[in-house]
C-alpha cells in the first residue's frame, strides 16, 4: 500500500479546534481519515483519545460505543480483512501521535 497521509491538528486550550489531512492514499485510508477529521473537531484531547480507543476496539472486532463514532461505524467490518487494518487506522494512528507530540 503507498498511503501516505499528514494529519494536521491546531489546539487551543486543549481542544482540536481545526483537524486536516493532506496525502496520497488507498480509498479506505482517505475516507477514514476524512471522517475521523470531522469527527475529531471541537472535541477535547480527553474526548478525542477515548473516540480513538473506541475506534480501535471496533476495528479489532471488540465491543465498542458506536454512538461516539458515529460515521465512522462505516469501517466495523474492516477488521475481518486484516490486510486493511492499517489503511482503516492510519489517520487514527496519525492524529493520535500528533495530540502526543502536542501534550509533551
């Protein structure tokens, strides 16, 4: 696969005031990460990781909130192509580490 995507994250007080994403991706990868864009905006980091952890859980076929992740269920049955696991969690992936690197 040659995703390769760049989420960008402004925070202001510790909320995601604007979420955005630039990139060359599979189809999966592009709208995963467009929907976890506009879901990840307004919230608080706090907010944001659990959203996060709950989208991981629902990718890894393990019960999960689907109220939170609104959209996002699109991708629940992903998990059972574990070759796609990756294009499904790599904006997930990237706005993760980009909250980490912010919070340091």
């Amino acid at each position: 696969c040659i995703d390769d995507i760049t989420v960008m994250v402004r925070l202001d007080d510790g909320i995601l005031k604007d979420v955005c994403f630039d990139g060359v991706a599979c189809t999966i990868s592009t709208a995963s990460t467009s929907i976890m864009t506009e879901l990840m905006m307004g919230k608080t980091i706090a907010e944001a990781q659990h959203i996060i952890q709950q989208y991981y859980a629902m990718i890894h076929l393990e019960p999960y909130d689907e109220t939170l992740l609104e959209e996002a269920v699109a991708f629940h049955q992903v998990g059972k192509q574990a070759n796609r696991i990756k294009c499904a969690t790599i904006g997930f992936k990237a706005i993760e580490e980009a909250i980490e690197e912010a919070t340091k």
